[in-house]
C-alpha cells in the first residue's frame, strides 16, 4: 500500500491495512484533530447531531450544577485568583481575530510587504498552516523591489 501523507502534521505514514482509506496519521495529537474536525463537520451539517449533543450537554449541566464552582475553588490560589493551566501558558502564536492579540505586532512599522510561503510541499507545518516570510518593499523606486538600496 503507498504511503500518505497526514493531513495534520505533514509526516508521510503506511495506512493500516485494515483501513485502506485512512487519512490521518496514528499519532495522538492527529488522531484528537480528526475527531475534532469530524464532529465540526457534523455539527454543521447534521441537525440531529447537533441537537442531541445540545441534549446530552444540558443533561450533564443538571447533573452536575455545581461542576464550575468546584473546578474554580480547586484551581485556585490562596488570593482567590484562578490558576492558569499549563495548556493556556504555552507559548502560542497570537490570535489574529482578536485586536487584543496584536499588541505583539507594536514592533513592526506600518509599510508595504511582501510575503511568500518558505515551506515546500513535502515540509508543511499542517494542513492549515503557512511559515512565510515577509520582507519590507520600497514604496520609493518603481521596481517595487524588495532589495532595493534605498528602502528605510
């Protein structure tokens, strides 16, 4: 059987050849995306899922009606501050959908780029990613170059 390559992480894998039409790769993390990208896809499309997950949710909520006070007073310092998950302090790339995460780009002067993906099909970061690089373009010449001697 050929070789695929995972939609999630961009390595190459052998499907199992139990499941020939296999599209994601056997690691952990890719297999957490296809679920995840599975039930978004089901959540749009299908009204019956979407209402009996809505159903099951509320269900649980009436279980459990004091789940959220309990997880805040555990997860909480002495000063009565919840306490960030390790998850939520990683260091993630900003959000661009939000204007609060584009403080970070404070530093780059307003201008004219150019910007071209570095990674080439066989080294993608995921099927949803993009590494570019982005170089200033001198507004100034008419080549509109981007090595240009004259560009501040």
């Amino acid at each position: 059987m050929a070789s695929k390559i995972c939609p999630c992480c961009g390595e190459t894998f052998q499907p199992h050849h139990k499941v020939p039409n296999q599209t994601y790769c056997s690691s952990p993390d890719c297999q957490k995306e296809r679920r995840q990208s599975w039930d978004r896809k089901q959540q749009k499309s299908d009204s019956d899922y979407r209402d009996n997950k809505s159903r099951a949710q509320q269900t649980w909520t009436e279980r459990n009606p004091d789940y959220w006070r309990k997880y805040r007073k555990s997860n909480s310092d002495p000063g009565g501050k919840t306490v960030p998950s390790p998850r939520q302090t990683a260091l993630i790339a900003p959000s661009p959908v939000k204007t609060d995460d584009l403080a970070w780009l404070q530093n780059i002067p307003a201008g004219i780029y150019r910007i071209r993906p570095v990674c080439t099909e066989s080294s993608q970061v995921n099927g949803g990613s993009w590494v570019v690089e982005i170089t200033p373009v001198c507004i100034k010449c008419p080549c509109q170059d981007d090595d240009c001697q004259d560009r501040t």
